[in-house]
C-alpha cells in the first residue's frame, strides 16, 4: 500500500486531517459502468464494501463527483480497488465541461493516494485514468475530498443544539423552527462550525421560550455576512398527569418513610383468581408500608421474604402492585427508575385496558370492568427478569398476539439495578415507540389495526409491581424497585373543541367557584387543566348532571370532560 504525501503542503494535510469529507453522498458521473452494481455513486457512499468499477480494456476512463458548490480543495484521497491506475490526473472544473489539472501520477501502484494542495478552486473534481495497472478496468472502492468554502464565503457547515447536529441543517437553508424536548423550557446552547474555518461567527441567544436564537456569519475577507435563525417554542406535548414523590413536607415528610398518595394509587391485593397470581407468582401483594412507601424523594416497591397469610392462602413473599387512578389514551409516558436485582425478581412498569374485568382491580371496582385480558390490551414500557439480569424488555399483548410474548425488543443495560434510567413510551393513534434513556429499542406498529392487533384507542391505567417467580433464590431477602418520578404528557392538552358538543353545558362562565355540566350522555371523567398544561382537579362524577365547587385562583382554564361516546374541552374564566 503506497500513501503519497507532497510534503511542501503538509501543514494543510493536518488542517484537513479531521475536516469533512464534502464528496460524501454527492452527485457523481462516470466515462463507464462494468455493472449496476459498480456505479459512480458507489464510490462516494461511504461504504468500503462498495465500489466503482468501468468497463475492461479502453482508455480514458473516468470519475468526477459534483460537490454542489465552489469550494477551495485541500486534500484528495483514493482508495484504488485491485484494478488500479499506473497514470491518472486529478482535475477541477467550474462548470463540468473545462478541466484543469491540478496533479499528475506517472507512477501510480495502488492501495491508498493522498494529495494535498494550496489554493485550488472548483466544484467538480474529476479522477482521470489514462493508463491501468492490470488487465482489468479502473476501480475505485472511495474518493474522499477535503476543502472549505472560498474566503468570500458566510455559510455554516453545521448548527448543534445542546450538542446534537440540527436536523435538516442545510447550509443554504437560513430559519429553523425547533421544538423543544417534552418537559424542556430552558434556552438551549447553540454552537456552529463555519463552511470556511477562517470565517467568524457571533450568536445572539434567545431571551426566553418561546424565542429566537440568530447567528450571524462574517466572511473571512469581510464582504459577506449571512444571518440564521432558530425559532425555539415549546413541545406541543404538556405535562397532564405525575407524581414526583418529592419530600414537600405536606404529602411526603423528609427522612420519614411516608404512605404513598392515595388520590393517584390505588394498592391491588385481591387475589384474582381466589388463590394467587398469574404466571405462578410466589407473592401476595399487600398494602402495608414495609412493601410500598415514599422517602427521600423516590417511591419503593420492596419485595420481601417472609410467612404472610392473606385471603385463606399462606405465602412466602410479599411485594406491592400499584393501580394509577389516573388513564389516558395516547400519549408520552417517562418513568425514572432503578430496578431490583436478584434471580427470580420480576420488576415491571406497564398498562392495562381501564376496561379490564379483573377481579381486585381499581377501575374494575369503578364499573368499567366490561372485557377480559388480553381484549383490554396490554403495554409493558419495561419489564426486567432477575435471570436475565441487566436486559429490558417492552412487549404488547393483544388478542393476536399475547401469553407467549411475539412483538416484543429490548436492549441489555448493565446497570439497571444499580443507577437510575428513563424508560418511556411513546403513544400514538399509530405505533408505540419504547426506549431508555432517549435511545430506542422496540416500535409496535402493526399494518392492519383493529380491535385484534390494536386495542389501543381508549383509556389505559399504569401498574407498577415486583414480582416474585418460582426460580427466586433460596438467598433473596428483600430487594426493591426505586421510582424517582412518573410524568404523563399529551400532544396540544390545551385545545379546544371545534364542534364544542352542544349536548354539553358547562354554565355560568365565567364563575367564582361553583359552576354546573348538564350533558345528554352521562360524564365518567372531569379534568381540569391550568395555561401551563397541568392537571390540578380530577372527578369521576358518573351523572349526566352536576356541579364542581374548587376554590380556583383567578384565571383561565380549561375543563375536560369524557363520556362514553363524547369527549370536550371548555374553557373557563374564574373571576
């Protein structure tokens, strides 16, 4: 393998050394193709594997690559297949007709050519082949160029936000809008790398969100200046439901292990089948603190080892399963956890049909009990097997697919049990999208969507439990699941009805505290909202005819209601 290095310009092979490859994915064109799959495109993929080949025995053959725009070229690299050039020339054009030569080989034997230049302007670079070293044709698997815009030049070659490359950055494309991450209000850091190195740039950030961020690029020579901007607004999904399970010395008290909040859990412990649990489980689950409490900030769900007798059965373990008495449909679910370790322990962070007919269950002991498991529908965000210690999974059970686990991914994370990690689900009218800690591992979309692939167009509830399998080791004590906050947000909860449902009164508006819903069908859910998106008053009020009395500060509201086959959001003015 020969690399050729002209020495005289070696200080720019080092200014080069981590530029970017600006022939990458450009358009490109050959004098011949041996096959379909030795294209001129091939040799400008980025790919090793691949390659440009041209037809066997004539000469000059060729290959020049189109880079979209002038720019001052600093270093070539060829990476010659077997079939190389013994003589060829590198040649630059402005208009892809007129060619200049800016090196000649005489003597050329493969493997790896690197060329460095000074002050070599063009936009089409042309490989010209005029003599082979083999019996073969030419074949090139790479053609790497390396250059920055000319001195009059203001562009950007990149934008991050908070480190990330801008998506959809390009460099002629001057106003971006970005929205935020869910949850995110802060301005973020924004960084830029200029086309030209030589050229300056200075950023003006955004004062708030929503906010614009510029950046205004000078020319190394001074005669232009180009000025981007980044729109930035808030995530068009808000905050609706969570539970922080902070020390606020209110619900929670600091270093005192505290019962959980009983307005959003609701602790499952009826046996569902009269004598244990699915799957074989070896625990009862239980209401008393030693298995569920809040302290310092974070909930735990603690699986014991110990004789407990409940419901006429004798068991071995006990743990806690949490209902939420909050559901949803669609939706972004982030839970911050760290998880039990152990053979035998079975973590898991999921959803059930609010419809689910489970004896025990919190919404079946609300009326809404109407359909069996596995029609309600099934979504585990996260679920962890002490024999299979550090891999997560997330799985869907539907009618079609349910009991032994098909749709199903998940990625192993060697520290689950011993640092905090996001699980979240991503929930839609068309797929569902897990991953931890912001990086993906399994997206459930089926193409046919219906009530035996896809029960997933009402209402769902969170569960959280420890279970304890048969395989427990005989030395498992105790090991529990750490939940330091749970949030739920909803794409535009601040909408309002257009059709506004004139079967549904909401009167007087404005009010000072009470106010009145008459509506044709009766009302199973009431949610009122603040401008911020969040979720300050909750009712079930199952009539068709009521009132709400909540001492409100004055403002704007908005109050959502759900009814079997209605669901509307008004707002509404305290005075």
């Amino acid at each position: 393998m020969r690399i050729i290095y002209h020495l005289s310009f070696l200080f720019l092979l080092i200014q080069y050394a981590f530029a970017q490859n600006i022939a990458l994915n450009k358009p490109s064109y050959a004098s011949s193709t041996e096959n379909a799959s030795q294209e001129s495109v091939f040799a400008f993929d980025g790919n090793f594997s691949s390659r440009w080949a041209s037809n066997w025995g004539t000469e000059p053959q060729w290959i020049y690559v189109d880079l979209q725009q002038e720019f001052n070229i600093g270093q070539v690299k060829i990476f010659w297949e077997a079939a190389y050039a013994k003589q060829y020339q590198i040649q630059l054009s402005m208009d892809g007709t007129n060619w200049n030569t800016i090196f000649t080989e005489s003597n050329g034997n493969g493997g790896e050519d690197h060329h460095s230049f000074s002050n070599q302007s063009g936009r089409y670079l042309r490989i010209y082949n005029t003599l082979r070293g083999t019996n073969y044709g030419y074949s090139i698997y790479e053609i790497q160029v390396y250059g920055q815009d000319p001195a009059d030049s203001a562009r950007l070659s990149s934008i991050h936000i908070n480190d990330t490359p801008l998506s959809g950055f390009s460099a002629q494309t001057t106003s971006y809008t970005y929205s935020l991450p869910i949850g995110e209000t802060n301005v973020p850091t924004v960084t830029a790398s200029t086309a030209n190195t030589n050229a300056t740039y200075s950023i003006a950030n955004a004062s708030s969100i929503p906010g614009t961020t510029t950046i205004t690029v000078v020319s190394e020579d001074t005669t232009q200046t180009m000025t981007y901007s980044i729109a930035f607004q808030q995530s068009n999904y808000a905050l609706v439901w969570s539970d922080e399970f902070d020390d606020d010395g209110t619900t929670y008290l600091s270093g005192v292990d505290n019962p959980i909040d009983d307005s959003k859990w609701f602790h499952q412990t009826i046996l569902p089948n009269g004598w244990g649990w699915y799957n074989n489980e070896q625990q009862h689950y239980t209401n008393r603190i030693q298995n569920s409490y809040v302290s310092d900030g974070t909930l735990k769900i603690v699986a014991k080892k110990e004789t407990f007798n409940d419901q006429g059965h004798t068991k071995n373990y006990t743990s806690a399963r949490l209902n939420s008495k909050f559901s949803f449909t669609y939706g972004v679910v982030e839970i911050r956890a760290k998880l039990p370790s152990g053979v035998g322990t079975w973590p898991a962070i999921w959803t059930l049909g609010k419809n689910i007919n489970e004896n025990g269950a919190y919404w079946q002991q609300q009326g809404f009990g109407t359909v069996s498991w596995p029609a309600c529908g099934e979504i585990d965000i996260m679920e962890h097997w002490g024999s299979n210690q550090n891999f997560i999974q997330s799985a869907m059970h539907t009618p079609s697919s349910h009991g032994a686990t098909v749709n199903h991914g998940g990625r192993t994370i060697s520290t689950v049990s011993s640092e905090f990690h996001v699980y979240k689900l991503e929930w839609t009218a068309d797929k569902m999208i897990f991953s931890v800690d912001d990086v993906e591992h399994y997206t459930y979309n089926p193409t046919a969507k219906n009530s035996d692939t896809w029960p997933f167009n009402s209402d769902q509830y969170l569960l959280l439990n420890v279970a304890i399998q048969e395989s427990i080791a005989s030395s498992f004590t105790s090991s529990a699941m750490e939940i330091d906050y749970i949030r739920v947000y909803q794409e535009q909860p601040m909408s309002i009805d257009q059709s506004n449902h004139p079967e549904i009164q909401l009167f007087p508006n404005p009010t000072s505290k009470r106010f009145y819903i008459r509506s044709a069908t009766e009302i199973h859910e009431l949610n009122i909202y603040d401008l911020q998106g969040r979720s300050i008053v909750h009712h079930q009020p199952m009539q068709k005819q009521f009132s709400i009395s909540e001492d409100l500060a004055k403002g704007i509201y908005l109050v959502e209601m759900k009814g079997p086959n209605v669901q509307s959001t008004r707002r509404l003015v305290i005075n």
